[in-house]
C-alpha cells in the first residue's frame, strides 16, 4: 500500500501532458475575469470552504493506455460511519453506475467517504471503501456499510476494460484527503474524462451567503465528462470555438456520412453545506445542481449519467442511538431559496474550473483530447 502512490507520483513527474508545472500555469476561470453569479465564493473557493470536508485524489497514468484515477471526498475529519451526515441523492439522467443511492435515500444520510472513479471500477471503490470503513477504529463491531460510489466513463482516454484502479488506489485518495485548496483538472477521478469536447476533469467551487441570507457556505465539486453547447457566463463560447453537439450534422446541412456528436457523456456533482439541514431539503438542493449544469450548456444527453450527492455538515446522526428522540435545528423551506442559488452558482463554476484548469491528455489508442484553449478564450470572454 505504501509504494503504490510513489509509482504513480514518478511516473506523474514523467507524463508531459499531465505536468504539474503545466497544470499549475492553467487558470481557474476568475483568474480570466468571469465571476459567474452575483454571490462571493469562500477563501478558497472550493468544496473545502465547507469546515471539515476533505478531498483527496489518486491520479494513475501508466504507458500510453492508462489515464485513470479516484477522488474521495470526506464530509467531516471524525469517524464518518460513527457520525453520519445528512444527506440526499438526485438523478438528472439515469444512465450510469453510481452505487449507495437508495440506502441514501430511505435513510437521509451518508456513513462513508464518497469515491468517484471510472464506470467500471465502481465494484473496487465499493470493496475498497467498505473494507477501509471496517478497519477504523470503533467499527469493529460493523457488519453493514453502504459505500458511496459515483463515476464517469474515461474510456475514450483509459483503457477502462484494464480495469487499473486497486483497492490501494481508493485508500490513498481517502488517505491523502486534505482541507484546503483543491487540485483541480486531469487529476484523480478526472484524469481521462472530456467535457465539451475538450479535456474535463475535476473541478470545484463554493459560495458563502451573507449573514441577512444565513451566513453559510455551500461548495461543490463536479467530475466532469459531458457535452452540449459550452456557455459561459452567458457567451456561447462553444460556438465560437467549433466544438459543440451535434455541429458536423448541422454544418454538414444533413450528410449521413457524418459520424454523430450526441453529447453523451457524465457529470457527478458533489454538494456541501454547512446548513443545517434535513435530507428533504437536501434534497432539494441536489435537485437544482443540475440547473448549473444547464448553464454551462449541458442538455443532459440520453447517454449522460448526471448525479448529484449532497450532504451537510451539521446534525450529524450518531451509530446506535440510544435516544428514542432526537432533538435538530433546521433551516426553514421559506429560507432556503439563497441556498438554491448558492448551489447553482458553484456547480456553473466549478464545471468551468474542471475546464480551464485541465491540461491536454494523450491516452488510449493514441487518442488526445485538447485542453480548452486559453488565449482564445480569454479574447471570447473580453466585454
């Protein structure tokens, strides 16, 4: 388990395309002076801006075919089995291959750290998740745990039929979880996705609401590996750059030779707040995450899984309670609106994030998807 993540670091430290250095020099999209939205983002604005949360990634490139990788997310720095958050799950599009939903949602709260990875290792972050969950201290006694699994199809970049991502893969991301600022682009869970038809990746954002509208701060963090017609704040910069669904068939005016662009693709969005509240209207919260989907100029495509995890900090529900009763606050529904809007705001941003900070990567059978060209778009994106 030790020597696993000094491999992949040295061959990170090899890979041109996926440079540190070149990731470094790649803006997030406020450094190109777009500030989507009307609410200010917290200090690092990131999931992390959410006290406690963690995220923590297992970037995998090995050889010409394996651009892979796993990001955890953790909703707080205890026991999580032990302490369990609220939490809610909504499905945009259902096809994809998340795992621990429904327990979500019959019971309103998540016991695990929540993995993101490829579609067909969603079965090794499954075992892999449960088993790191028995070995924590205090859960000797355990016989049940429903770990959360989400992911999105990298195999135009990975050889995904390989299946690379080992159990130690998703214990170094779960280990290597920090608060903080987050890596964002072609790492971890993002390092073989496309978005728009150029690199995605991992990409992050958060609000914090003014102290009228409650004070607190709500971050997301998106896996993203999508299509559609990419907007940015507003401008139908996809258009301008020659990428978007369905543009060889409306170019080409019909020709049936033309392969189809249908967008399909997958997006996972993680959502967390430091509001108290019930997994109902987390719930509700998750159900408008996709509302910044759509301002990004996704259309949900029939092959596109869009799912949304969003939990909150607060009222945490202990293991074996030995109350019959227990006592929480709640925000009220007539206050949540500014939190609807806090979420729309950071799942727009954070899909840009995934964006400009992913560098071109170069993978399987010799496929390379482009990263988003900056100094086009910062020409697009001038007033």
């Amino acid at each position: 388990m030790q020597l696993m993540p000094l491999i992949v670091l040295s061959l990170l430290l090899l890979s041109p395309c996926t440079s540190p250095t070149l990731a470094d020099e790649r803006p997030r999209i406020r450094d190109l002076g777009v500030s989507p939205g009307v609410l200010p983002p917290g200090r690092f604005n990131s999931i992390t801006d959410v006290l406690g949360v963690k995220v923590g990634h297992q970037t995998i490139i090995r050889g010409d075919s394996v651009r892979t990788g796993v990001t955890a997310i953790i909703p707080h720095s205890g026991n999580v089995f032990q302490n369990k958050v609220p939490a809610a799950v909504y499905v945009g599009n259902g096809f994809g291959k998340a795992a621990g939903f429904l327990q979500v949602q019959e019971l309103g709260n998540i016991e695990t750290p929540i993995v993101l990875t490829n579609t067909l290792s969603v079965g090794t972050g499954i075992e892999a998740v449960v088993k790191w969950t028995l070995a924590q201290d205090g859960n000797e006694n355990v016989r049940s745990v429903n770990a959360i699994v989400g992911e999105t199809n990298d195999g135009y970049l990975n050889d995904i039929r390989g299946m690379h991502v080992t159990h130690e893969d998703v214990y170094a991301a779960i280990n290597n979880a920090k608060t903080g600022p987050v890596e964002e682009g072609s790492v971890g869970a993002g390092t073989g996705t496309r978005c728009f038809a150029f690199k995605g990746g991992i990409g992050t954002s958060s609000r914090v609401l003014p102290e009228d509208l409650g004070g607190y701060t709500v971050g997301a963090l998106v896996q993203s590996n999508f299509g559609g017609i990419l907007t940015i704040d507003g401008r139908r910069v996809g258009e301008k750059l020659g990428k978007y669904s369905y543009r060889r068939q409306i170019e080409a005016n019909g020709n049936r030779d033309e392969k189809i662009d249908s967008g399909d693709g997958s997006c996972m969005i993680v959502i967390a707040t430091d509001a108290p509240l019930s997994a109902r209207n987390l719930q509700r919260i998750a159900r408008r995450a996709v509302l910044g989907l759509a301002r990004t100029g996704s259309f949900m495509s029939n092959g596109s899984g869009d799912f949304v995890i969003a939990f909150s900090t607060q009222n945490l529900k202990p293991y074996g309670p030995r109350d019959r009763i227990r006592n929480t606050h709640e925000v009220e529904n007539d206050f949540m609106s500014p939190l609807f809007l806090a979420t729309v705001e950071a799942v727009e941003e954070a899909v840009y994030n995934s964006l400009t900070k992913a560098t071109t990567i170069t993978g399987h059978e010799g496929h390379t998807t482009e990263a988003i060209p900056i100094d086009r778009l910062k020409k697009l994106l001038t007033p």
